[in-house]
C-alpha cells in the first residue's frame, strides 16, 4: 500500500474513532475501549470490515504514546499529598494493592498460564486507570464528594506501585536465571528510582533552571526529547521505557514550569496516545477471543467483587458511609493503560502469547462495565443503604423549618447578592453538581488537587481520556 492510500485509512479511522467516541459519551464511556474496537476492526485480522491497517506502520507513534502516557503520570503525580500523607495513604492504597494483587496472582497461577504470566496478570488487576477515573470525577461532578480525596490518595499510591512495579517486572520477565544477575539488575533499577525520586523532590529549582526558555516551540522540543531520551535511558538500564519517560515526568512536574508543560504535552498525550490504544487494537486478533473468555470472565467477577468488597473496607478504614464506600469501590473498578503496557511488556518478553487477547478484552469489559458502575453508584447505594435518608418526620420537618429561618435571617440582614441563588446559603444548600455551577473556581483542596489531573486546569473544553 502506497503512503496516501495509509493516510487516507488512518485518517478514516481517526474520523471513525471521532464519530464512536461522541456516541460512547451518550452512555458514559471513555475513550480509551473507542480506540482498541477501531484498531480491531482495521486490523488484517477482522475481515468484516472493508479497511486493513498494519500494525508496523505506526508501531514508532505507539511508542510515543506510551512513553507520554507515563510522562504525563508523571507529571500529575502530587507528591505534596504523597509525602504529606504517607502514612494514611498507604495504609488505604498499599491494602487496596496488595490485596488485588494477591487475588489476581492466585487467579494467574489457577488459569495455568505460567508464574510469570501470573505476575503480570496480578499486575492488570491491581490498579485502576487514573485517567477513566479523573475523568469520571469531573463529568459526574463528584469533586465535593466525601469519599474524593480517599479515591485520589489510592491514585497517587497507585501511581508509586507502578514505578516500582514495572521496574521489577521488567527484571523478571526479562528471563534472566542468573541470581546474582537479577540482584544487580534490581539495584541497578531501584538506584535510578531513587535517584530520579530524589532529583524531584529535591532539585526542582536547579531542574527549573536548567530548562528555562520563553519559547513555547523549544520549550516543547526540550521536554519532548528529555521524554524519549529518558524512555531510552529507561529501556537500557532494563527499567524499561514506560518508566524511564514516568520518572522524568515526575522530575519535571517538581519544577516551576509543570503548569506550562503539562499544557503543551496534552495534545501530544491525546494524540499519541490514540496511536498506541490503537495499534494495541490492531495487535488483536478476535478469533484468539475464544480461549480467553473463561479466564477474562472470572478475571472481571473477581475484579467486580473483590473492589466492591473493598471498597466497604475502604470505607471502615477511613469512616466513611457504607453507600460512600460504594461509590469508591465502584469508581475503583476502571482499568485502562497499565493492563495494556503490561501485556505491550509481556509481548516483547515473549511470554504466553494468550496474555494480548487477554489484556485487550478484560480492558473493553472493564472500560465498559467501571463507567457504567460509577454512573449508577449512588442510585444503587441509595436502594442497598437507605437508612442515610430514612429519617423521621420530626427531624425532616425540625430541618427545613431551620433551613427556612436561615434564608430568611439572611434576606432581612442583607446578605443575599445581587444574583438570586449565588449567596453563601445557596451554595451550602444546592447539591454538589449544582455548587460546581456557582462557584468560579474551586476553593477546595480536594476540588484543585482533582483538576490538576485534568484539562479543566487550562481551560480546554475537552475532558481527559488518559
């Protein structure tokens, strides 16, 4: 196939990509699963669709994608909540971890696939998408809910379970079966882990210096290529490339400039980011499907379960409501891109070849079924928990005779604006979703510290996918 006919099916896919994404909105779901199904019918394995695409045609740009998807994690990775909450956040994320973990591993060694199959299995079923879920966050408006900043401590554990994960992983999978080769190559890892951890929290200001420019065109060109050289870095020093690219991230975001990089490398995450859910997609080949259903099928039970269940223990451990546990756990159930690197990792190692179609359609079940959870959270919370709004007529009642003397304490003592709806007794009684509407910008921690892992922060009027 010449170079035009390639532009003119990629561009097709893309405006098919457009068109499914804006129907996906309708019913809640992200764009990440839009992607992978484009890639799949494209691919030469599908042969119901008139349109064929290889894979090594935009195997570099997957590359990129994932390289900006782990930078920008880097990037949004908050290390003031991290190191100013260590304790309570492990405490709730590193259980969370270790217990999808070790259900997921049981899972891996049960399916027979191999131990080290099993390892990266546990891995796929260990943590959620960040990106599904700061999403979500945003479009159901759930920023002021109790249960947000619990969710966002998870996150950012999350986000330190993956840099030591995959720089461990990497050596194992690497089949390596010198004991003493393995040791150095773990030190080797950790030493750039904690290297780079303490550049970033450390020397930002020298980092600060060292990149200053006031040309947005070179300004990109240095931390597009800080981004890939490091991916290199990463790569050779058996890190691989997803962490290498995370780890100069997280140095960047520590400098003055994270706000003005993190503008400029979203359109390069969106788009790159498209060619690697993409190109996973056209890796997939649906008439593997068939023996992977059984183990993606009890893969998503026990997802389904073992986070609703934890979620209810999330909720113990940080007193939380039963339905306010709900809604965690339901939130907690997206997964996304790790469980895509993870198998893009495994691929490259040569393990089991089952572990892509695996990967692909445990990611389109749970992209599917977390939105859709999360969408109906509260409304299944209200039927399972309803004693939170059983009350009596008497406390009904005492409540809206004090709200009434309340809004009229304030009309007659002049502190209601000009506006009708926007004084402070408005805004303490409108629902959460409504609040969002009233006030400008977000005065809670919890609220900024969302929108910071979003593109609201810029203003764009697109929401996040990765």
């Amino acid at each position: 196939m010449h170079v035009g006919e390639d532009l003119v099916v990629l561009g097709i896919l893309f405006l098919i990509a457009y068109v499914l994404g804006r129907l996906g909105k309708l019913i809640g779901l992200p764009a990440i699963p839009i992607y992978m199904l484009v890639g799949l019918i494209a691919s030469p394995h599908f042969t119901l669709f008139p349109l064929s695409f290889r894979s090594a045609d935009v195997a570099l740009i997957a590359v990129f994608g994932l390289i900006f998807l782990l930078f920008s994690l880097g990037l949004e990775f908050d290390q003031d909540e991290f190191y100013g909450n260590a304790a309570k956040l492990l405490a709730s994320g590193g259980t969370r971890i270790a217990i999808n973990m070790a259900v997921g591993f049981a899972f891996g060694l049960w399916v027979g696939w191999g131990t080290r199959e099993a390892l990266i299995i546990a891995g796929m079923t260990a943590t959620s998408s960040s990106a599904i879920i700061t999403k979500l966050f945003i479009e159901l408006r759930r920023l002021a809910n109790r249960e947000t900043p619990v969710i966002l401590g998870i996150m950012v554990i999350e986000d330190v379970f993956i840099a030591i994960y995959l720089a461990i992983v990497s050596v194992i999978i690497g089949g390596q079966t010198d004991i003493w080769a393995i040791v150095l190559q773990l030190a080797i890892s950790f030493t750039f882990l904690i290297a780079m951890f303490v550049l970033a929290r450390w020397g930002g200001r020298i980092v600060s210096r060292l990149i200053r420019t006031k040309d947005d065109e070179l300004f990109t060109i240095l931390f597009f290529a800080l981004a890939v050289a490091f991916g290199g870095i990463g790569q050779l020093l058996g890190v691989s490339d997803a962490i290498g690219a995370f780890l100069i991230g997280l140095v960047l975001g520590a400098t003055r400039y994270r706000g003005r990089i993190e503008q400029l490398a979203l359109p390069l995450r969106d788009i790159f980011g498209a060619f690697f859910f993409l190109n996973f997609g056209l890796a997939l080949d649906p008439s593997t499907f068939g023996e992977v259903v059984w183990p993606v099928a009890g893969a998503v039970v026990i997802t389904v379960v073992v986070n609703l269940l934890g979620g209810q223990l999330i909720a113990v451990m940080n007193r939380l409501t039963p339905a306010e546990g709900l809604n965690a756990g339901a939130m907690l159930q997206n997964r996304g891109e790790f469980a895509l690197i993870l198998a893009t990792l495994a691929t490259a190692a040569g393990l089991d070849a089952r572990l892509t179609p695996f990967a692909g359609l445990y990611v389109l079940t749970m992209a599917i079924i977390g939105p859709l959870l999360a969408l109906n959270s509260e409304r299944i919370g209200a039927v399972i928990f309803p004693t939170k709004k059983k009350r009596g007529r008497s406390a009904d009642n005492e409540r809206m005779r004090s709200e009434t003397i309340a809004l009229m304490e304030a009309a007659t003592s002049g502190l209601q604006s000009e506006e009708p709806g926007a004084d402070d007794h408005d805004v303490e009684l409108k629902p959460a979703r409504e609040v969002s509407s009233v006030v400008e910008e977000p005065t809670d921690r919890l609220a900024e510290q969302a929108s910071q892992q979003s593109d609201e922060r810029f203003g764009r009027k697109r929401d996040p996918e990765y």
